[in-house]
C-alpha cells in the first residue's frame, strides 16, 4: 500500500510503502479527532502506519494521503499523559 505524506521543508510529498493490499475503494479514512467545524487536514488524512519505509518523493500524492500525526509513528497513551501531567505539575509546584 503507498502513502503520500506532505513534506512542508520541501514543497512536495514524501512517498511510503507499508504492508498491505490496495483495495478498489479505499474508503474514508478513519477520524479520531474533529469538530462541530470540521477536522485538521492532519485528522482527516489516514495515519501513517508505523513499518511504513519511504520510498521517494513527487509533487503529486500517490496512494493514500497520510499524516505522521496521530498515526502509528506518534503515539501517547492516557498512562503517559497521566505521568508527563504529574511531572510538569510538581515542577511547576517546586518553582512556584
């Protein structure tokens, strides 16, 4: 399966390849965040997966269009939140 993510450093598409079958339809990719307003273009693109490897870059998307936010290459769990939360709360406590 290709993916297409928009590189702003370089103007263009950095072109992924990742493990699965190209369907005929792809479907509508799944949104995790949004609003009454609408989404992010980040939330409204497919996530990029994880074991996805870069094969090139264009000015036209190839395959699906993907973001690297939200997707499998960044990734926090509500554990994490928890621990990072405390720590920035007791920091800010020691400095106040």
């Amino acid at each position: 399966m290709k993916y297409s993510v928009w590189n702003n450093d370089t103007r263009s598409y950095d072109y992924y390849e990742a493990p699965g079958t190209p369907g005929i339809h792809a479907g509508a990719p799944p949104r995790v965040h949004g609003s009454a307003l609408g989404a992010t273009p980040e939330q409204a693109a497919w996530p990029l997966p994880a074991d996805a490897a870069k094969v090139g870059s264009g000015e036209m998307p190839q395959g699906r269009i993907a973001s690297t936010l939200g997707g499998g290459t960044f990734q926090i769990n509500i554990g994490q939140s928890i621990v990072y939360g405390a720590i920035g709360y007791l920091l800010w406590r020691m400095i106040k």
